[in-house]
C-alpha cells in the first residue's frame, strides 16, 4: 500500500466486493500483489487450498464433463472448452491429449493451487486455478454452473492442503533471459539446423550453441527464418478465418503451454486486443505487445515445417502458429501460401 504496510488479507477481500467487475490480474497489479494472493486472501471463504500437483490434479478432472480450459501469459490468453481426456505424468513435462483440450505441463512450475468459489450475479462459478512460485497463474480449469454438488465436493476433498493459510510465501519472478546470439556461430547454426529431423530438438541445439529462441532466428537468415511485420498478426487470423484452414496455436508460460488444432471462424479487434471468438474456442491478444514476428522453416522427418511466432519487447514468447497436418490430408501447402502474402517490417530487427 502507500503507507507500506502489507495488505492484510481482508483489505483484498474487501477490495475484491468494491470491484466486483475487475479481473483478478487487473485488481491485483493495482494493488501491488501476485494475483495468487488475491485467491489466496479467499481460503477459508470462497477458496481452499489444493494440492498442486497435476498427477492429482488431471485423473480427476474427466468427471467434470466439459470445462472450459484457460492459459495465459502477459500478452495472450486462450480459451478451450472441451473435456480432459488422457493424461501422461512425468517429471519434467507431462501432458494432457483430448480432442480440444491439449496441454503440455511442466510440474515443476506447478506450486499453489485453490479450487474457487465465485458468485457472479444469479450464477455460482466455481474453478481449480494454479499459480507458479511468483504467484501467476499457470492454468484454470473453469467447470460448469450445473456440476454436482458432490462431485465438486469430492474434489476438494481429495485435494485439500492442511495449510489452509490466506498469506502465501512468494518467490520473485524469474528474470527475462536476454537474447543471446553468437555470430561467429552463425554457420555453424545453420549446419545444425540442417540436420534436425523433429523441431523438439531444436531448443536443445540452439543451447548446445549458447544461444536462445530469439536470438537464433535472429542472425540464421533465409532460408531459416524471415522477418515479418509485427503488426501482421491480425491479417494471419483473418486469412485462416476467411479460408477456415485447420492450424496449430501453441500460447503458454513457464508452467503449462495450451494448444488448439483446427480452423477458427470469427475474428474482431477491440482496441488493442485481437480476438478469436469462436463458441469453444477463444483467444484474446494484445496486439500492441508484438514486437517481433518470425517465419520459421525447420527440417523434420515428414519434411518442412513453417511457424509464425511472435514475441514481445523483452524477448520473450508470446505465441506460435503451425500448419496443421495429418496422416491423410496435408493442409501445408495453403498455410505456407498465406504465410508468403505476410509482410516484411520497413527496418530489420534488431
């Protein structure tokens, strides 16, 4: 607060009941705080604390039906309804693979987790969300007004924490990692690159060189990777759109990646935002955070694949597209076309 003092957990509650339209992320970066103590500040009202873990978590969330499953980082956030299908735990990564709900999850980002109780209007909300060691939310699970009470019930039973304190110990955010790029390196790069037969490999090849994501693209060339306008982004969705080709967005943060594969129908700026508003599918992105966009070409065994990514000031990952292809049809070909028509920027990055 302005004074200094910390702001106890019934100062948010009640901040929370004065801005009851205001977005948890929202009221919290207003107020100083990790949206996670906004939640937190609810234990023992509306939220209860959970295990984190998703290999409890994930085995119990089919019994939920059709949810509605929402990941986000600073510049984007997507939206999936759909229900949790298999799930495959691991250490470092572990994955949920259903037909609309697609998750890549990293444990070990997975720290605080609450299942919420909000009451909007005539309608009782109820959610898991998880929240990283900086208190940022990793991924909500948002289940449907009509779940049983017993089922819901069930789950935090089965989940509930004996630490059921409302102030949570945070840690400080990571920092961005600079762009690291090496020229003297660059032909070397493009050997490796040459030589790569799944694009999973290519974060470790680019480590392997002292480099990153960013700073890789950046000194590769064609016909590795090709500028393009940071503000192409909304004629990309509106293509897709107008030709309802099937395609892969990949959006995420350090501790869960979300993925829709298929195509989109309605697109529509709103301001600085840039809005898939499909019935089960949504993504909102703000626009004015792109700072650089990149076309992609990496060799695999089925052959090329092409991204579009896009990052933001400092460097980091807001989003990827793909071309979607099968094991019968191959939608490459018209996706590589309309990639081609995206524009270069007037300046090459830097």
């Amino acid at each position: 607060m302005a004074d200094g003092r910390a702001i106890t957990p019934g100062e948010i509650r009640a901040a929370r009941q004065e801005n009851p339209k205001a977005f948890a992320r929202d009221l919290a970066s207003a107020m100083g705080l990790a949206e996670a103590e906004l939640v937190a500040a609810e234990t023992g009202h509306d939220a209860t604390r959970i295990s984190a873990d998703p290999d409890r978590i994930m085995p119990l969330m089919p019994a939920f039906g059709e949810v509605m499953a929402l990941t986000r980082n600073d510049s984007a956030v997507i939206e999936k309804t759909g229900q949790y299908g298999d799930y495959t735990p691991g250490a470092h990564a572990a994955m949920v693979l259903s037909p609309e709900i697609d998750l890549r999850i990293f444990p070990k980002h997975w720290v605080h987790a609450f299942a919420l109780k909000e009451q909007k209007g005539p309608k009782l909300r109820r959610s898991i969300q998880i929240f990283d060691a900086a208190g940022d939310a990793v991924h909500k699970i948002h289940v449907p007004v009509d779940t049983p009470d017993e089922v819901w019930d069930g789950l935090v039973a089965d989940l509930s924490m004996e630490d059921q304190s409302q102030v949570l110990d945070l840690f400080p955010r990571a920092p961005v990692e600079p762009t690291k790029a090496d020229p003297a390196k660059t032909d070397r790069l493009r050997s490796e690159w040459d030589r790569l037969t799944d694009t999973h490999q290519f974060l470790q090849m680019v480590r392997k060189l002292k480099m990153n994501r960013l700073g890789a693209y950046r000194i590769a060339g064609a016909p590795y990777v090709r500028p393009l306008a940071h503000d192409c982004i909304g004629s990309l969705l509106d293509g897709l759109s107008a030709a309802r080709l099937p395609f892969m967005l990949f959006v995420g943060n350090s501790g869960c990646i979300e993925i829709h594969s298929g195509p989109i129908d309605t697109t529509k700026p709103t301001g600085a935002w840039l809005n898939i508003l499909d019935p089960r599918f949504n993504l909102h992105l703000r626009g004015d955070h792109v700072a650089e966009v990149w076309a992609v070409s990496k060799p695999t065994r089925r052959g090329p694949t092409l991204s579009v990514e896009a990052f933001d000031a400092a460097g980091r990952l807001i989003l990827q597209a793909f071309g979607l292809r099968t094991d019968n049809v191959d939608h490459m070909a018209p996706w590589v076309d309309l990639v081609g028509t995206l524009p270069e920027p007037a300046e090459a990055p830097l």
